[in-house]
C-alpha cells in the first residue's frame, strides 16, 4: 500500500481537545524510546494546521503526551500561531506543544499570510506564549524581513 494511513491510539491521546492525524508511507513505533517514526509522504493534520515531511518524529512523555515534532525533508506546514495564519517551510521543523515554540532550520522560511509579512533566515524560532520571534542567518547569508508599508500621501 502506498499511503498508510495512521491514527495511532497513543497519537489519539495527544491532545484531549484535538485530534491529530498523521498519514506516511511508514511507521515505526518504541514504547521504551516514547518515539513515533513516520517516513515516506508524511502529513500531520490537526485541526486547521497541517504539516508534510519525509520524515517526522514525535516525542512522547510517560503520559504518552507529544513532547516534540521533529519534521525533516523538505518539511512545509500551513501553522496558526495567535490566532494568525502561517506558512513555513524548512529543512527541519520543530513543534514543542508543551512550550508553544516553532522552531525552523536551515533554509528557513515563515510567511504571516494576513499581513504579508515574510521571514527568511537559517533559523527561525516563534513563541507563541510570549510572541517573540528570534531570526538568524547562522553565517549561510543575511537575515532577510519583508513586509509592506502604506504611503500616505495627500
């Protein structure tokens, strides 16, 4: 079968108040680890976000709650943040739901559709508890920030 589609019981307890779908080409699962491996077209929906990888690793804890989402290979997600509608993409992209906290790497892209704002660097972080975003070009070029400004003339 191409697509496996997976709805895991562990990944049917990650959130109480949100279900959380994950599709790929493969599984793998070590309940000693607390880690889920999934390869091979990846999607990960949950409620309007959703993300596609290659591969993607979620962390649990000892409650079988997701500590981490580690998404590699041309990782891409459409993500809310503050009530705001995001576009990102990455060589590596990490969720910690517990903090709030997007992390992207390497070739890092992130587009706040509303405001057409757009940031490009090596490394982007957002933190969605505090609203600070820190960007950084990690030596690869410079960090670049685009977004559009009103003229007011009369």
């Amino acid at each position: 079968m191409k697509k496996l589609g997976l709805l895991c019981l562990c990944l049917s307890q990650l959130l109480i108040s949100a279900e959380v779908e994950v599709t790929a080409d493969k599984f793998f699962a070590d309940e000693k680890k607390q880690i889920s491996i999934f390869e091979g077209h990846v999607v990960v929906i949950k409620e309007g976000d959703k993300l596609t990888a290659k591969k993607v690793v979620i962390e649990f804890d000892e409650k079988k709650q997701p500590l981490r989402y580690i998404a590699t290979g041309d990782a891409k997600g459409n993500l809310t943040m503050n009530q705001k509608k995001y576009y990102g993409e990455a060589e590596k992209m990490t969720y910690e739901p517990t903090k709030s906290l997007y992390t992207l790497e390497k070739k890092a892209f992130l587009h706040e559709i509303e405001t057409d704002k757009k940031v490009y660097g090596d490394f982007i972080r957002a933190n969605q508890n505090t609203g600070q975003y820190e960007v950084d070009g990690k030596g690869a070029g410079p960090v670049k920030f685009i977004f559009k400004v009103e003229d007011k003339k009369q």
